[in-house]
C-alpha cells in the first residue's frame, strides 16, 4: 500500500476505543488493555508525523469516563503519569508540540503540571501538533467558551450581535486549530461520545473494527485512502 498521490488530511482526530474489548479477547484485566493502548498511542505520534499529519488529536478520557469503576479510573490516571514523562522525550525528539484540550483542574496536581510540563516543554517545537482531549466532552467545551463568552460582553459592553461563528470558536479549547478533516474511530461504534461536536462539523468519518491497541500504519493508510475517495460537502473532490 501506497499513499503516493493521496492528499494527506491536515488535521486527523481518532476516537480511540477498543481497549477493553482487546483485552478481555486475552482474557487478561482491562488496564492491560489500556496499557497496550497508551503503546499504540505513542507509535502513532511518530507515524501520523511522519505521514505528513499537521494535528493529530486523540480522545484519551471522556467527561464521561469517570463513571467506570474506580479501579479502572486509577489505572488509566497512573497510565497518564507514566506516559507523560515518556511523551515529553517522544515529542521533543520529533518536533512535535503537545495541547491538551479539555478541563484539567478536576485532576490531582500532579497531573496538572505534568500536563503544563508537557505544553510548555514542546511549544517551540515547529513540527506536528498532538492534541490530547482528557476530561474532555464537546458539550461542556462548548458551556465553558459560553461563560467566557457572557464574562467578556458583560465586561466590555459590547452588542451580542457582533459575535460570529469565528469569534465563538476563538473560544473554544481548540482555539487556533482548523477543524479535523478526517475522524477515525476504532472498534466499531457508531456515535460520537461527546467527542469535538462543534469542530467535526463537516468532517469525514472513517470507523473501523480494528481495536486501538491492534491500530498501526497500514490501519491509518487505508484511513487516508477512504478519505481520499470522498466527495467532501464543501471544497469538492479531495485532491492531492
Ligand atoms: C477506549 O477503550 C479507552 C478509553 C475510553 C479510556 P475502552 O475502555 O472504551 O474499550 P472498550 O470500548 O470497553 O472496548
Ligand atoms: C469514547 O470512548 C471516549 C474515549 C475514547 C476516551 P467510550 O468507550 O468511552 O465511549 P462510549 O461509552 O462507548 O460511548
Ligand atoms: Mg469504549
């Protein structure tokens, strides 16, 4: 498989799922899962950069995901420490410069200024930007700008009218981000889960029964080629 004359998508976002499916197939606990998963994860910062990929964004923990058990929430918290320190070294090595989207506060501290860490370590970086979406959900990005929204017009005085579909994504976590044009979901589902509501707007879908933890280039590849079939909504034909 080639992607020789294929347009690349700038931007790529993946719903990653499966990983507890993959692990009860081996019948082992769903953190071994989510562990093989994370390794996944940071083979393909490297391989999304090296396809030519400018954003790559992955949903690691939905607003959602703190209603598993409390086992499995510690497990995945420990995993985000771990990783962090390892993606630091990834990212820095590539070029690749790290965003966190979603509302970290509900974090313990130490995850926070591992996340700061991780920001402010990678933003000179010039190369691929790797968007992680924790304690993320679309609908409570879009309430949060709302507020901020409100705050700045009581504040300044100014006419509602003046605030246009640009000016309200200024406020959104992926402020400065283009919208995704291609989304991948992996291990079958067919929804959302609350992932980027506002920017998937016009976004392709690919959803494939790989699991996260068995996704790898040549997954990515045929992606990219479905992508490339399409007939977009707006901008014609997908050309390279
Ligand atoms: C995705 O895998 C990872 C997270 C949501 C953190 P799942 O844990 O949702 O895996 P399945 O859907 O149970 O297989
Ligand atoms: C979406 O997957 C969230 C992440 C990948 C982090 P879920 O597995 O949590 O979604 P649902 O519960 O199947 O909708
Ligand atoms: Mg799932």
């Amino acid at each position: 498989m080639s992607l020789e004359n294929m347009a690349i998508p700038q931007h790529v976002a993946v719903i990653l799922d499966g990983n507890g499916r993959w692990a009860k197939k081996r019948g082992i606990p769903r953190a071994m899962g989510h562990k093989a998963g994370c390794e996944t994860l940071e083979k393909m910062v490297r391989v999304a950069s090296d396809t030519g990929i400018r954003y790559f964004t992955v949903y690691g923990f939905s607003t959602e995901n703190w209603k598993r058990s409390q086992e499995e929430v510690g497990a995945l918290m420990q995993l985000f420490r771990y990783y962090m320190v390892r993606l630091l070294k990834i990212a820095s090595a590539n070029n690749v410069r790290v965003k966190m989207i979603g509302e970290k506060s509900r974090f313990d501290p130490d995850i926070v200024k591992g996340i700061d860490d991780l920001e402010t370590g990678t933003k000179d970086n010039t190369g691929m930007t790797f968007v992680i979406a924790i304690n993320y959900g679309g609908r409570d990005e879009i309430v949060r700008a709302a507020r901020r929204v409100i705050l700045d017009y009581q504040k300044s005085g100014e006419d509602p009218s003046s605030l246009d579909e640009a000016a309200f994504a200024s406020y959104l976590d992926t402020a400065g981000i283009p919208d995704p044009d291609l989304m991948i979901r992996t291990s079958g589902e067919l929804r959302l889960s609350n992932y980027l509501l506002w920017q998937l707007a016009y976004s392709e879908f690919y959803i494939t029964d790989c699991l996260w933890p068995d996704f790898n280039q040549e997954e990515l590849e045929k992606a990219i080629i479905a992508y490339n079939s399409r007939e977009r909504r707006f901008g014609g034909r997908i050309k390279a």
